[in-house]
C-alpha cells in the first residue's frame, strides 16, 4: 500500500490549534492523534468524518480538559496528519474500523465516552459495538450506523454529494466545511482545513468516503453493520444524541437513534445550532453537555 505523509510544516500556525501531535503505527501506516488533559482521568475519544480531522474539535478539547477529562481525538488514515494511501481502492469501511481500534488497543482506552459526527458516527458506533467492554457511553451528533435491512435508497442530497466528491474535479476541504457549517469560515480557518491536502494525490480518503456509505443487504459492509446493531438494540449503557437545527442529510436520524437503543431513553437530547459540522457553531456547549452527561451518568 502506498501512503503520502503531509509535510509538518502544513500544520504550522493554525489558528486556535497548539496540540501537541501524537503518533501511531496502524497497518504500517502513521496514524496521528491528541491526546490532552488529564492523563489518568477515563477518557473522551472524539471522532471526525469527511473531509474534517482534528482541528474540528479544537474549541471542544479545551473545554472537556478544563473540565477534567483527558481527551483523545485521531485523525482518521487519509486526514489530517494521518497517513494517505494514495488509491481509492486503499480504503474500506473495515478497514477504517480495524485502524481505530488498533490505536484504541495501543492507548488501552477503557471506559471510554465517544463522540462522533458523520463518518466518525459509522465508524465509531462500529468500533463501540465490536469492543463494547472499553465504551462506558456513547454521545452522537449529526451521524448514524446504517440498518442493512433498514432503507435502502440514499436521500437526493446524499447521491449530489457522493457524485461530487467521487467526480468533481474541484475538491477544497476548507470550502466544504464552511459551506457545511452554519457559518461562514475565516481563510484561515479554511486553509487550516486544507492543510493536509497539499495536492490532489492527498485526497483519495477523502474521495473514496462517499461511495463507502452501506445501503442495502448487499453491501460488503452489510453483516458487519447488522452485528453492530444487533450489540445497540440490546445497548443498555447511556446513549446520548446531541444533532444540529441545520443538517439537511443527517438532521433527522437522532430520532431513529433514539427509539432503537435503549440507553437513549430518558437521556437528555438536544438539538443545538449548526450546520452538517456542528462543532464549528457549537462546540463549547456541545463540549459542555458531554462533561454533564458524564457526570449524570458515571
């Protein structure tokens, strides 16, 4: 497998962005994580989608570790200052899951609180079902675990978006999560975006995540994502979903999360304003209702 490694100096200077980076071996590639905060303290593992890393969640990190909490939060391989393997065909919705959990047994994350948003919910939801004794609880936000036997036609949005990102021959990440947002980012904050992506040869993780979306029975994906629902519909453990007013793709699923697992019952849902990527409006408050629910919940 060939892999392209961003320069260092791409991530030089992001505004609101002075993590430390920390890096793994997954597969043979470097995968890049945060790890902040309190060391010692059961950990938050925030998880990214497309075309986002890390620096999604720079105004959530400081919060949840002045509340105490140590923090995680990778780059998926083919973001951010992760590894990118150059051809489409490099990725895969398991293979994606197998990288997570590979970091997740190199750190020994126990009792673990995920967030994740878009792609970082279909992964993430997975890697909490398949290593259900390491996750204490689960928050969702603008994301979903597709049902295999659920629906089985993709909404119009969803097939304009896949079409774009597998064809266009423009594809500026900055752009995309401001469009996204519910605000329109700064420059700085849209090149911090692109930074990992020096050049077209970067994005192929990129390119490839939309048309990895399982619909149907027929899918690769489809037996391992009808296992993980059979681990949530059974999920007794606190559930927690906190979606966006502004998502035209994914705004409506934390209902249908709600009335299948049952630790979402009696769990304080919110909506909070945003877009798709509701970290860039919210995420102090998204942050804020996370230390809570942990709280309410320990």
């Amino acid at each position: 497998m060939q892999a392209l490694r961003t320069p260092d100096e791409r991530f030089t200077g992001l505004p609101d962005y002075a993590f430390e980076p920390h890096y793994a071996t997954v597969d043979g590639l470097r995968m890049h994580y945060l790890d902040e905060g309190w060391r010692d303290a059961t950990p938050v593992l925030l998880l990214h989608g497309e075309p986002s890393w890390a620096y999604l969640y720079r105004h959530m990190i400081p919060v949840l570790t002045g509340a105490g909490h140590r923090v995680v939060v990778p780059d998926l391989v083919g973001f951010g200052r992760s590894d990118k393997p150059t051809h489409t065909a490099d990725y895969s919705y398991a293979r994606h899951v197998a990288w997570l959990k590979a970091l997740v047994e190199q750190l020994d994350l126990r009792d673990v609180t995920l967030f994740g948003q878009d792609w970082g919910s279909l992964t993430g939801l997975r890697l909490a079902a398949e290593n259900e004794q390491r996750f204490a609880r689960i928050v969702i936000g603008n994301g979903v675990l597709p049902d295999p036997d659920g629906a089985r036609t993709p909404p119009l949005a969803f097939r304009l978006w896949r079409a774009y990102a597998m064809y266009s021959p423009w594809f500026r990440a900055g752009s995309i999560v401001s469009f996204g947002s519910g605000r329109r980012l700064s420059a700085a904050e849209k090149a911090s975006y692109d930074a990992p992506f020096p050049s077209a040869a970067y994005l192929a993780g990129a390119r490839a995540f939309p048309r990895l979306v399982p619909f149907g029975p027929e899918d690769p994906s489809a037996g391992a994502n009808r296992a993980a629902w059979a681990v949530l519909r059974r999920w007794e453990k606190p559930f927690l979903t906190l979606f966006s007013t502004g998502d035209p793709i994914l705004g409506r699923f934390d209902t249908f999360l709600q009335t299948r697992i049952p630790g979402a019952k009696d769990q304080p849902h919110a909506r909070v304003p945003g877009g798709h990527f509701l970290q860039e409006v919210s995420g102090p408050e998204l942050a804020r209702r996370i230390d809570e629910f942990i709280a309410a919940t320990g």
